[in-house]
C-alpha cells in the first residue's frame, strides 16, 4: 500500500480527507470577496493607513527613482542646512545632500538587513523548535536548555556581542539581530509542535503505518506554522529598530552609505541648529514600525479568529 493512500486512510477516518477541488471561484463570488475586504479596510482606517505606508516603503526600497531623482551622496556646498522646503523637502545636511533622497535611499539597506534577520530567527528558530517539539526526550532538553541560555541575554546586548565577533557590515549586523531572535521563534515552533503532535488526526496517520516524515510534512508542519508566521510579522518592526540602533551605533555600512540609523547618529551633532537631520529620518522609522505593527497585529487577530 502506497505512502499516500495511508494518509488519506487515516484523514478519511477522522473526517479529514481532502475536499474536491471545485475548480475556479466565479466572477460573483471573487467581486463579493473584493467588497468584503474594503468594507473590512474601511471600517479600520488605522489598518488602511498602515497598509499604505507599509507599501510605500517598499516601493522606496525597491524603486526609489519613483520618489526622487535627486543623488543621495552628492552634495551641494552652499545648500547645507536648509530646512525642509518644497524643493528639499526633508532638508539638507552638513554637506549639502538632500535628507529624503538620503531616506528613501536608505530604506533599501534597512529593509535589506531587516527581512535578512526576521528570515535567519524564522529558519534557524523554526528548525530548532521542530526538532525539540518533534522528537522530544534528551533532544528536546539539550536545545531547550540552549534556547533558555539565550533568552537569558538582553537581545541588543547578544546582538552587540555577535556583531562585534562578526564585524561591521549591513549583512553581519542582520544576521547578529537575527541570531538573537532566534529564542523566541523556537520556543513557539516548539509549543506549537507539541500542540500538534497529540492531535488526534496525528495519531490516527501514525497508526496507518505512515512515516514520522510523512507526518511531520503532511500533518504536523502546516498546521503549526500558523504562529511562526504571526509571529515573524511581530519580529519585522522589532527587527527594524535594532538594525537601525547596530547602525546607529556605527556597526552598520561605513560612510556614506545612507542607512536609517546612521542618518540618525549623523545628525544628533547638529541637533541645535538643524533638527530635521535627526527628526525626519527618526519620524520615517517610527511610522514603519507603528504600520508594521499595526499590519501584523491584524493579521495575527485574523488568523486565531480562522483557527
């Protein structure tokens, strides 16, 4: 008897089995579907704001010539320190560089160096959590003993341990913050696969003869995912200021590269007489975050009201 036919044997047994596929949903039904998500997206005007901040930055990360035409590392001398203005509209700096072509610019690095870390805690964390869940008894206590360890070191402090062994760099300093973040994603996978495991469709596969393989994939993996997920959304706006405070710190790209903690640590020298060095840049990082959070804290609340 083939691998599969165990598997649908024992989903069949519970009720499980597959439903068939009906074949494309019909324009009335997609047009239904489009009208509830705007109501959904208008009666949360902070979500659609968010959404569209959200899109904006990544916009600016992937095309900023759709922003600015200006050059983030040519300067004009005797356009230093101007003030925000219709031609410059987050003002320029000590050297004369326009600030917002400096941001815009800037959030490619940031973002670049952020989905790195979220993507290094979600595999790396992930992995541990499914081993330690999955196969249990010494397994289990050596990794979450490891994984304790870990939690019991303030993140930032870990990430700046593991980016002054690795050195400087955007890249180095996504995979320090990412490294860091590695405790909670494993302790969530963990919990979640343990969750799984005692289902009663899980015991059902197993005594069909089905292989732990077959299990984990088909069984155990999809329908613990969901947490993981929630939560690498969670971990994006928190990955974003500790990327941002490593840069700010001087553990990010060298000079001039224009990334958002460094335009921040550049500016705090000039705080007195041109404020917008440091407030505007700050201001775009704080909004990211804030629409980050606000995108995934629904996303998270959708999902448990599905489970």
């Amino acid at each position: 008897m083939s691998q599969s036919l165990l598997d649908d044997q024992a989903e069949a047994a519970l009720g499980l089995a597959r439903p068939v596929d009906a074949g494309p949903a019909k324009g009335p039904g997609r047009r239904a579907d489009v009208r509830r998500v705007l109501r959904f997206l208008l009666r949360r005007p902070g979500l659609l704001l968010s959404g569209v901040v959200l899109v904006l930055v990544v916009l600016a990360s992937f095309r900023p010539d759709l922003f600015t035409s200006q050059d983030p590392l040519k300067g004009v001398p005797t356009d230093n320190f101007r003030g925000p203005s219709g031609s410059h509209w987050f003002g320029t700096d000590e050297l004369g560089r326009d600030v917002f072509s400096r941001v815009v610019h800037g959030a490619q690095l940031s973002l670049k160096a952020t989905l790195i870390a979220v993507l290094v805690a979600f595999v790396v964390g992930g992995l541990l959590g499914v081993v330690a869940g999955f196969v249990g008894r010494w397994v289990d206590d050596v990794l979450m003993r490891f994984v304790d360890v870990l939690l019991s070191i303030p993140a930032l402090f870990l990430s700046l341990a593991l980016v002054t062994a690795l050195g400087y760099g955007t890249v180095k300093v996504a995979v320090a913050v990412g490294i860091a973040s590695v405790a909670s994603f494993a302790r969530v996978a963990r919990a979640e696969v343990l969750r799984v495991r005692q289902a009663v469709f899980v015991e059902a596969s197993r005594s069909c003869g089905s292989r732990w393989y077959s299990v984990l994939g088909r069984h155990v993996l999809p329908n613990a995912a969901g947490p993981v997920i929630a939560l690498a959304t969670l971990d994006f706006g928190a990955s974003i200021l500790a990327v941002s405070a490593l840069s700010f710190l001087g553990y990010g790209a060298p000079p001039p590269a224009p990334e958002w903690g460094t335009l921040i640590s550049d500016g705090r020298n000039y705080l007195a007489n041109a404020w917008w060095l440091t407030a505007l840049p700050g201001l775009a990082i704080a909004a990211t975050v804030l629409a980050t959070n606000r995108v995934a804290r629904a996303l998270d609340g959708e999902w448990a009201r599905q489970r």
